[in-house]
C-alpha cells in the first residue's frame, strides 16, 4: 500500500469513526437534555467527517463519488430551510433546525459513501435492539423508582409522562419513539427472513413489539400496519404487476387526502377520537399560518410562534403540529414542501420498483473501532446521565458484536422489501405525529433513505479529480472548523449555564432555596455569562430577568431604603425582557412577564416614601406600560383563560371599563379547559383569580361562596388549631394579591370560618 493509500484508509477511518459517533449520540442522547450548542457539535461531526473523506482523496490522485439521484432533493430542501429563516421571529430555533437538516443531508453522503450497507443494516438493528431494550428498562425500573418524585419535576410534560408510564426511551415522546420503532421494525423482519438467523434478530423483533405496545400509542400499530402491508404487497409483486400495486397504493392515498380535505371525515373522527380531536385543532389553526407565508413559510419551527393566534378556543396547547408535512408546508412554504416531497418520492422509488443492484458492501470495520465508537457515548452516559442511560452503548454493542458472528445474507431481496415497508409506515405515522423534528427520528429516516439506495443499486460512480476534493475539503473546513472551535464551544457553555441558574431559579420560585441570597448570586452570574456566550437565545435574558426580580424582592422585605438601587434594578429587569422580546417578538408570555412585572413595580412606587409627586408618575407609568404590554400578549394568545384575566386585572387598577368584559372571557376560558378530557388545571384559573373575575363581572356572591368552598374543602379534616393556622397562612401567602378589591372577600371568608372553628 502506497502512502497515499494509507493515509486515504486512516483519514475514511476517522470519518466512518465520526459519522457513527454523530448519529448514535443524535438516537443516544435524551432529547431533554440537549440543548442548541449540543446539537451544533454533534450536526458537526457530519461536517468534519465529510471533509475528512474529501481530504483522504485530496491526498491521493482523486476518488469515486457515488450519485444516487438523492443528493439534488436534499441540498434543495436545506436551501429551502435556511431562506425560511428570514421569516423567522424566532431565528435561533430557525437556524438551529436548518442547519441541522443541512447538517443530516450530508448524513445521507456518508452513509452511502462511508458505511455502506451491511454496516448500515447492522447499526440500525443493533440502535433498535437497544432503544426497545432501553424502553423495558425505563417501564420496570426508572419508571417505578420516579412515579414519587414526578410531581416534583420542572418539566410538567415530563411530569405527565412518568405518570402515564409509557414509554420513550430516548426520544421526546411516545408518539416519536412509536415512529422510530414502526420505522425498524419491517427491516428487522425482512431481515430476519432473509438470514433464516431467527433468534438473534426475532429478540430484535419481539422487545421492538412490546416497547411498541408499552408506548401506548395506536399511531404507531397503524403505522406498523401500513408497513406490514406494503412488505405483503411487494412479495406478492415480485414476478409482475408492481406497477398496478404501486398505482392502487398511490391512489388509496390520494382518495384518502381528497376525503379529508373535502368531507366531514376529520370532524367525524375528531368527534370519536380524543387523539384526533386535538390534532385537528392544531391542523385547522395552521391553515391560516400557510396563507400568511405560502412561498418560503414562517420560518423552521416557528408554526409555534403563530398557532396561539390562529387557533380556536378549545383549550389545547402545543409547539408542533403533529403533522409533518402541514409544518414543512407552513415554516418552508410551497418550494420547501416540493423539495421535501422530492426526498420522499425518490425514496419511494426506489424502494418500491422490483429490479435492483445493491452496491457492493465494503469490508466491515474492525470491530475495535465500532467498541471505541460506542464507548464514547457509553461514558458520556456514565458519567453525565446516569448507568441505564450509559447502559444503552454496552446493549448496542453486544448486540452488533452477535451480529457479526453470522454471515450476511446473500440474498437481500426481504431486506429490501422490509426496509421499504418501514419507510412506508414512517410516512404514515408523520400524518399524525412530528417526526423529522425529533433528530433522532430524523436521522434513523435519513439512514434508511441511505440503505434503500444502496439496495436498489444503480448508483452512478463519478470520478472526481485531486483539485475538486481539495476544493471540497476547503469550503468544508472554512465553515465546520470555525463553528467547531468557536461557536459550538461557547453555545455550550451557554447552556451549561442557563441550565444552573435555572435550577436556581426553580428553587427560588418555591422558596426551597437553602441559602437564597448566595445562590441567586451566582445564579445571576451563571445567567448573565449564558447571555455573553449565546446572545442570541431570549431564555437566557428572560431567566436574568426572573433572577432580577427575585434580587428585587429580597431587598424589598429586607426594607432597603435605597431608592435609586432599587430602580435600577427594576430597569435591568425590564431590559432583559425587551432583549428577550426582541429576539422572540410574537412570545405572549414574555410580553405577559413583562405586564406583570410593571404592575409589581407600580405597587413599591405605590407605597414609597419619597418624593410624592415623583413616585405617583412612576406608578402610573408603570400602569400604562403594564396594559400595553398585556393587551399585547392577548393578541399573540387570546384563547388561554389568563391572558383575559391579567388584561382585565390591569384594566381594573387603571379603573378601564372595558374590564367586565375581559373578566367574562377569562371565565369562559377557564370553563372550557375544564370540559377537556384530559387533565388541563394549567389552562384554568386558580380560585383566588376566578374570584376576583367573579367580583369584576358582578357576582360578589358567588365570589364569597366559591371561595368559601374551597376554603371549606382544603381544612377538611384538620383538628382547629391545624385549621386556623392553615387560614392564617393563606391569609399572609395571599397578602400581595388581595390589594385593590380582594382583601375585603378574603378577611370576610376567613372570619366566618375562624367563628365556626371556635
């Protein structure tokens, strides 16, 4: 072997190294974990690995490129994505999603050129093998041990989960790993037939099954469904009529589109189905967001920045549609979809037509260098996540290692027919659910885009000379290095940092904090270093803010005196959340922060004793900003019961008269969240707010009994003593809101129940 040999053999090496590392950190990390500047670094290994395999040919006299006709549709589609990004409000989670399909096309290119088939098939069993062995962990042991602590959780949607007890492994939700399971589990079976190595690959088959069934999710046994009908349609095609088989399918499908577009069938099914009944809330709001954007649409992963405008006053809420190809229709536009729509056809082309030539499979990788591979996230686990989490890498690999102990199949023709079921059943589950949001989703589907194209074979092998790999490493290099040494590093300190003070904060907000002032010191140092080394990201600037506020209540109780200290502080607060709205413009909560913000801020001016006349006009300046503010973040969210509430609340103290009437549409808000199926006490009023609407509405009464009964209820089965220090303590955790009309209600309430209790 020549030196150039050798060093082509190590440079394709590492990025065989790089691409697998990247795509099992994308399927191995929780997706709760990772944050933007985690996923820049892993989107770049693709990166650095592609521009490893045009330096190995740079150093050479040259190399073969493999064409498989995809390539086109992919630098389409994330063209597409970036330009979608200049009708983003919310740019960084835009960019953040652009480059990362950008960053997954080049996935594709490595998969064909790098890994190869067998390689590919071997890796996607062993991550199904693993996840599915993962999600049966998850459902008898972790499960179990955090049902206690679920409620104690930050996350209220991670909360609910643990207490559904369905499963998702590493993904962000049942419904996604429902997707990723119905995606693999045809390829496993084809496999399976085609290898007649029954037990290794039916374990596959059989954990896959039941994770499927422990996820709960019936898009997912529909999805399997489809799958396992197309693998039927295409054995029983295999001499002839493929092409009516295919036509028939394509036309169901179409027929099925028509019917939904054009007939009650949503509304009936939304009618049956409480699964359907919210997804067609969300597919109904996104008709109007299509018709603000239709050629370059909203920007990615920006429907949610528009849909609590445009939705009605069913009380659901959501940040994705639940339907792939409407949010690539409304964040990309019509070329965007055109463009995704052509990955999906030529996927489909190749993975429906009968003749094929898989491409020869290059030798398998020693299997130190898949160990090392696999260790990496191993440890990471280990280490930062946990021995279950960690525990993946050692299933995986014990796994692939049995795998290679039997031959591959000469014959891969139910390989191929299972893969394409697989791909099938994914496109189905995406009508229903978001996949490609989930990168880990995302990747496993661009993986099997790659492995129907190399078993359909026919792949064009063009030559590509020293000067253009050369040219090739350089564009690479001038973009991945400097995101890599650079960008990457900070945006991940950046997290690391929101993440701490964030725990803080959540501390804070409960009063659990055992030496408050000092952690919110540090809190508030970690928070403004996030906001240096990412200033692009609102949450660092809206957390600053929060921890602001905190700082600004504790030299309150403290009775500080300093007048002008303090109105720094309530300055800096203020100008933190105008830099997090102006990077997250159509945010109603971080225009509804900012309202209330103001009205606490009036209520010190309020009670001030300085200059009279000086702090008056503060407190009507704040007044004023606190309505604008809040009528703002009613017209980005006019259907959540407390938007209404806080508009109608700042109205009141401005002594507006239009308040009964925002008073009575918080209250029918609040009604509605309650006719819900499913628990949704976050959308509804709390009974101190419902009787403060009630009193604005003119109901005195019914304000005084409600919140009686309610007393009445929490003291139920306290001896006195326990009781009255319970109403006393309400009495004083209360104190700050019963100004302006509460406090008569409230004393009232309390003293008929003390003379009761006496």
């Amino acid at each position: 072997m020549t030196d150039d040999a050798r060093w082509t053999a190590l440079f394709d090496r590492i990025a065989l190294f790089l691409t697998l590392l990247a795509f099992l950190l994308r399927l191995g990390l929780p997706s709760s974990t990772v944050g933007v500047g985690l996923n820049l670094f892993v989107h770049l290994l693709f990166w650095v690995a592609l521009t490893l395999w045009f330096a190995g040919r740079a150093l050479g006299k040259g190399g073969v490129y493999r064409f498989t006709g995809l390539e086109f549709a992919f630098l389409a589609f994330a063209v597409l994505s970036l330009a979608s990004v200049l009708r983003a409000g919310f740019k960084l989670t835009a960019i953040d999603h652009a480059f990362a399909f950008l960053s997954l096309s080049l996935f594709f290119i490595l998969a064909v050129q790098v890994l190869g088939r067998q390689l590919l098939l071997d890796v996607l069993l062993a991550t199904l093998f693993a996840l599915a062995a993962y999600a049966l962990v998850q459902k008898f042991v972790l499960f179990p041990r955090l049902q206690n602590e679920a409620a104690a959780t930050q996350s209220v949607e991670l909360a609910r989960r643990i207490r559904t007890n369905e499963v998702f492994a590493t993904l962000s939700g049942p419904n996604q790993f429902a997707g990723f399971l119905a995606l693999l589990l045809p390829l496993a079976v084809g496999s399976l037939i085609d290898t007649r190595r029954y037990y290794l690959r039916g374990a596959a088959v059989l954990l896959g099954l039941v994770a499927l069934a422990f996820t709960g999710s019936l898009g997912g046994w529909v999805a399997l469904g489809a799958g396992a009908a197309t693998m039927a349609g295409l054995a029983l095609t295999r001499t002839r009529g493929r092409a009516v088989a295919v036509a028939a399918g394509g036309g169901a499908v179409a027929l099925a589109v028509v019917l939904l577009l054009t007939t009650p069938l949503l509304s009936a099914a939304a009618a049956r189905s409480h699964s359907m009944h919210v997804r067609a809330v969300y597919w109904r709001a996104t008709g109007p967001i299509i018709a603000s954007a239709p050629v370059l649409g909203v920007g990615l992963d920006n429907w949610q920045e528009h849909y609590f405008r445009t939705k009605s006053d069913v009380q659901q809420e959501t940040i994705k549609t639940h339907n792939d190809y409407l949010q690539i229709l409304a964040e990309t536009g019509v070329f965007g979809v055109l463009a995704f729509a052509a990955i999906l056809g030529l996927g489909l082309r190749k993975a429906l037509v009968r003749e094929s030539a898989p491409l020869p499979a290059p030798e398998p990788p020693s299997p130190w260098l898949v160990g090392g591979i696999v260790g990496v996230p191993t440890l990471f686990g280990l280490m930062a996540l946990g021995d279950f989490v960690g525990g993946i890498g050692l299933f995986w690999l014990a796994f692939w290692l049995l795998l290679r102990r039997s031959p591959p199949a000469g014959d891969t023709t139910w390989t191929r027919m299972g893969a394409a079921g697989g791909f099938v059943a994914l496109l189905v589950h995406m009508v229903v659910d978001f996949q490609i949001y989930q990168f880990g989703v995302a990747a496993a589907l661009i993986a099997m885009l790659a492995l129907l194209a190399m078993l359909r074979g026919g792949a064009a092998e063009i030559a590509i000379s020293k000067p253009v790999c050369l040219a090739a490493t350089g564009v690479l290099m001038a973009v991945s290095l400097p995101l890599l040494a650079f960008l990457s590093p900070r945006a991940m300190a950046a997290d690391n940092e929101l993440s701490d003070a964030k725990a803080v904060l959540y501390l804070l907000d409960r009063n659990a904090a055992e030496n408050p002032t000092q952690a919110l010191t540090e809190a508030l140092h970690a928070a403004e270093s996030a906001q240096m080394h990412n200033p692009y990201d609102p949450d660092g600037y809206l957390t600053f803010a929060r921890l602001k506020l905190h700082e600004w209540r504790i030299w309150q109780k403290i009775g500080a005196k300093n007048t002008k200290e303090l109105e720094s502080m309530e300055l800096t607060a203020l100008q933190a959340l105008d830099n997090a709205i102006a990077l997250r413009p159509n945010s109603s909560p971080l225009h509804d922060q900012k309202a209330r913000a103001h009205l606490e801020f009036r209520r010190r001016w309020l009670k001030a004793g300085g200059d009279p006349g000086y702090e008056r006009a503060k407190a009507a300046e704040h007044l004023r900003l606190a309505v604008e503010e809040q009528r703002r973040a009613y017209d980005l969210y006019p259907t959540i019961a407390r938007n209404p509430y806080h508009l109608a609340r700042a109205l009141e103290i401005a002594r507006d008269p239009d308040a009964p009437r925002y008073y009575k549409e918080a209250l029918r808000l609040s009604d509605l969240a309650g006719r819900e199926l499913e628990n949704l006490d976050r959308l509804k009023l709390d009974p101190l707010e419902q009787v403060r609407a009630l009193r604005g509405t003119g109901k005195p009464l019914e304000a005084h009994d409600l919140l009686e009964a309610r007393l009445r209820k929490a003291i139920q089965g306290l001896s006195p003593a326990n009781a009255r220090a319970g109403l006393e303590r309400y009495v004083q955790a209360n104190e700050d809101g019963m100004d302006e009309g509460l406090t008569p209600v409230i004393k009232d309430v309390v003293d008929a129940i003390m003379r009761d209790l006496k």
